[in-house]
C-alpha cells in the first residue's frame, strides 16, 4: 500500500468500486454498502463448527487479520464460531498491512509467544508466504485447488479443509 494507510472500510469501498468499474457497472452506495455488509454474514464452512471445536480444545486459536476489529468480530458472531477464538488481532488500528512483516509481528508481539511457537493458517496464498517470509510456520487451507504464487516460499502444510488440518494436528 505505498506505506500509506487507509482505513479498511475505505479499502473495500475502493475495491469495490474497482471491480464494479471493471465490470462495467454502475452501483449506487446504498447497494454498494448493503454488498459490503453482506461480507459479515457470511456462513462459516460445513465443517468449521467441529473442526474449530476439536482445534480450540487443544491450541489456542486467535485472529490475525488486516480487517477492522468490528468487521471480523462481526463475522465471527453471525458465522456462530466467535467462541473458539481467544482474540481478535487486528492491524488495522497499527496502520500496517499484509504481508509486511509489521503486520505479521502483531501476532506474536500480541499473544506474547515467538514465531516458531505459533502455526499460521490461511486460505490466502499471499498470507500464507507473508507469513513464511515473517518466520511462522504455515499452515495453507487450500480449498479450492488454487495455485500458490510463485515467490520462493512454500507453506509448511496443506490441507483442503478444517477437519483435514485438525486430523493432521492431532486435535
């Protein structure tokens, strides 16, 4: 981001208006901002209920995320999987981003443990290697078959799903 910040909610405004352009259409903010609301209510996975469940009963789990600490709250609760997280870490009262290194300090610096004590998970290719390039090891849920981008850095395991990842954990 140029080492400039801008305040998510703004971010997503933007990209919105990105893609809508890109697309050729025209989106008025009411139906703009009813579309970026809906992000917040989207359902958690089939399997996420039992999988966090059985990972929340042996490690425990936290958020690391570039969005407003209201946003994932917010999608948290309406996905009913809030309970299994301890917290919520967000960089964007930091003003930084991912996949700076900054952005991946918080986590450790937050939770008060060293990189190598923690496991980064992601579906995100670009958090997953930001993450590697930090000093987590990773954890990359790749649901979807999606490749990873090419820049040197491979996660320490692949999963396609939550459960898979707590079989493969021992949870």
């Amino acid at each position: 981001m140029m080492e400039r910040h801008i305040p998510w909610s703004e971010l997503t405004k933007a990209a919105f208006k990105f893609t809508a352009d890109e697309l050729g259409l025209v989106v008025d903010d009411g139906t703009r901002d009813a579309w970026i609301k809906a992000d917040t209510r989207l359902p958690a996975y089939a399997e996420a209920d039992t999988a966090l469940a059985r990972l929340a009963g042996r490690f425990d789990l936290y958020v690391l995320s570039m969005g407003s600490p209201w946003m994932i709250e917010q999608s948290q609760q309406n996905a009913g999987i809030d309970r299994y997280f301890k917290r919520v870490i967000s960089a964007e009262p930091h003003k930084v981003y991912k996949p700076g290194k900054a952005a991946y300090a918080l986590g450790v610096s937050e939770i008060g443990a060293n990189a190598n004590e923690v496991a980064f998970v992601s579906g995100n290719s670009f958090d997953v290697i930001g993450a590697s390039n930090y000093g987590y090891p990773t954890i990359w849920v790749r649901r979807y078959g999606q490749a990873l981008d090419d820049l040197g850095l491979e996660p320490d395991l692949v999963v396609g799903n939550l459960t898979e990842m707590a079989d493969r954990l021992g949870a």
